[in-house]
C-alpha cells in the first residue's frame, strides 16, 4: 500500500511539473496621455474604467510592446500627449502617487479616430 502511495504521488509530481505555465491574466484599460518622457509615460484613466484604474499611472514602453492604431504599427514617437489610449498589462500595480505599472506593458492602441 504504500508503495502505491508512493507511485501515484511521484507521478502527480511528474504530472505537475510537466504542465506548461499559465499565462498570466491580462487587464486593459483606457487613458489619455498626460506626459511622453523617453520611454516612460504618464497617463490618466478615463471614467468609463473601474474605479481602480481612473488615476494617474506610470508605464514603460520597451520593444517587447506592440503599439498600434487601426492594425496599423506605431512608434512610440507617433503618440502625443493628449491622446486617447488603451493599455493591456500583466502584473503588478506599484501603489504610488501617481500608480507605476509594472512590466509587462503587451500592448498600447492608440484610441483616436485620425492620426
């Protein structure tokens, strides 16, 4: 008997292990761009998001970020400040005044119907 406890746990040990990773959740919310400094923006959330995402926020843009408008690829030299933005991210949320979003930033879409 405890030969076959032994058995199954090392095969769920096994079986754990060889699963891939999850990706992460993933959240989107809309902003518009209060400051372009380098490769670090400033951003304020519009209403129409959750309560937790109408402040200011901090984000780095770096190459693994996809920037984009009407599936047209953007530079981050296309954005000014005032436009209308939405950013998809993972991970954590640093709790400063403003917030800092930390890496990763998956993707800026830039929200303005000309550019």
């Amino acid at each position: 008997m405890k030969k076959l406890i032994f058995v199954l746990l090392a095969v769920l040990l096994l079986v754990g292990c060889a699963q891939e990773e999850e990706t992460p959740l993933t959240d989107t919310f809309y902003a518009t761009i209060l400051t372009i400094d380098d490769h670090v923006l400033l951003v304020e959330g519009l209403e129409v998001n959750d309560i937790n995402t109408r402040g200011q926020f901090y984000i780095q843009v770096d190459e693994n970020t996809r920037l984009d408008w009407l599936g047209t690829e953007l530079a981050l030299s296309d954005l000014d400040v005032g436009d209308r933005i939405a950013i998809t991210w993972s991970g954590l949320v640093q709790e400063t005044s403003p917030a800092n979003i930390m890496n990763p930033v998956h993707r800026i879409k830039l929200l303005d119907d000309e550019k």
